[in-house]
C-alpha cells in the first residue's frame, strides 16, 4: 500500500504516526495532519532537504516526462527523501509503469488530461485534483470512481483568508467525493486558514513556497497544525438526540448465567 495513503488512513482511525524517514524519526508527537511540500521540479537534493525540514512527503511538478525522469528515477534510491509522489500534466499508461518501477508512492492527476484507461491501474496511489468550481454531479462521480484521495486545489485567481462562503464550497467537494482529502496551501494562504481546513476534514496539506522559502514555510505550517487539536469535534455528537431502540427493551440475560458459564470454562 502506498505509505501516504496509509498514513491518511491511520489518521482517520486516529492511529496517526510519523512517517519515520529523516528528521521524522526524531519527533515526540505526531501531528493531527500531514504536510506534504509541493517542488517545481524533479530533485533527490530538494526532496531530502524538504524531509529534514519536516515534511511527510514531497510532490514535484512534472511538466515533460521524458525530459525529467532521469531526475525522478535517482530517487529510488534516496531513502532519505521519504515517500514521493509526482503531479502529472499529461500521464500514460507507461509513464505510470516506469514511475511504479521508481517507486514512486502517489500520482496526482487532473481530470481533464488523464487518460481513463489509468482507473485500472494499481501500481501507485491515484489522487484526483478538484477544484472549487467543479460542478456537483461531477465531484459525486469522483466518490464512484475509486481514487484514493482528493486534492482540493483552489481556483486560479481565489483570494484569502477562506470565507464561510468559499468553505461552504469545498463543503460540498469533499461531502460528495467521499475519500481522504488533502488541500492546497498556497504561499499566500494565512496559517489561520489551516483551522479551517482541519474542520473540513482534510488529513493532509500540499505546501507550496519556492524552494528557497520551503523550509521555513514548512516550519511555520507545522507549528500551525501541532496547535490543532488531534480530534475534530462534530456538532451532531454535542446537540444529537438518541432515540430509544427497539433493542433496549429487550430483557437482557440473566448474569448468573453467564458467570456461571465463565467459572465451569
């Protein structure tokens, strides 16, 4: 199983624990939420130096496959980068081959430029970008389709903090898409919109930042999610009325019986 996804799993379950590649080895307590740093470009050195600095994973951006693979396949052997994924314009069933035989962990797609022959294929993770403008019977066949995650990835030109509005919006997205959810963080996104996101349910945060500045960014977007609490807390659970079952007024079996069982046994 891909070992980001897992993660997103175990965090569902409320069995979140660090990763263990790098600087992750040495941490005390794991986080409610992932941060995975986003990378313009194919790079061990880059990768390993977003590990150190925190990172759960990394992402690169791969514009030209046969340009940039050479790159990608010298991170196999890169324990030290930890689990990589990269986001694909233009995909094909071969380029998946090759990327699983890298070990790649994940591949993130966007609908429009994804063959559909890939939605058979196992070899990696799939992860579907949406965004918010994506129409509601859409974001419902993507919850049919069998991706692994959803990235929420903001409409070109949104502007922050996140109103209630724009919330409400990703609201739906991630009510009818039914899977792990991961949402972009955007360099100018405020640390106080990553509450907000936590609320919504998302496991996991794609960090974009120029390289130059992923470090420090990173730092900052963990210090803001070792702040939240590792519980959402749901409003049905606080104002929720319980019913009385017809299974409660069953009579129940007699004690001795059973004691008396345990003790022959």
């Amino acid at each position: 199983m891909s070992k980001l996804v897992d993660r997103l799993e175990r965090l569902a379950e409320g069995r979140g624990q660090p990763l263990g590649f790098g600087a992750a080895l040495n941490r005390e307590k794991a986080l409610p939420m992932l941060a995975v740093a986003s990378l313009p470009s194919p790079s061990a050195g880059l990768a390993t130096t977003a590990a150190g600095a925190g990172a759960d994973a990394v992402l690169f951006e791969v514009e030209n496959w046969q340009k940039e693979k050479q790159a990608l396949s010298e991170l196999s052997s890169t324990a030290k980068a930890g689990p990589w994924g990269v986001h694909m314009r233009a995909p094909t069933a071969e380029s998946v081959k090759e990327l699983a035989a890298m070990k790649c962990d994940f591949a993130v797609f966007t609908a429009d430029k994804t063959p559909a022959a890939l939605l058979v294929q196992d070899e990696l993770a799939r992860i579907i970008q949406i965004s918010p403008s994506l129409d509601d019977s859409l974001a419902k066949a993507v919850g049919r389709l069998g991706f692994d995650a959803v990235l929420l990835a903001p409409d070109k030109g949104e502007e922050y903090p996140l109103t209630l509005q724009r919330l409400l919006v990703y609201e739906r997205l991630v009510a009818a898409a039914g899977r792990h959810i991961l949402a972009t963080v955007p360099e100018s996104m405020p640390l106080d919109d990553l509450g907000a996101l936590w609320v919504l349910g998302a496991r996991g945060l794609v960090i974009e930042a120029p390289p130059g500045k992923m470090e420090s960014r990173l730092a900052e977007v963990r210090e803001a999610i070792a702040k939240l609490p590792t519980k959402r807390r749901r409003p049905r659970d606080r104002f929720g009325v319980t019913l009385p079952r017809a299974a409660d007024s069953s009579p129940a079996a007699p004690p001795d019986e059973e004691d008396d069982d345990e003790e022959d046994y």
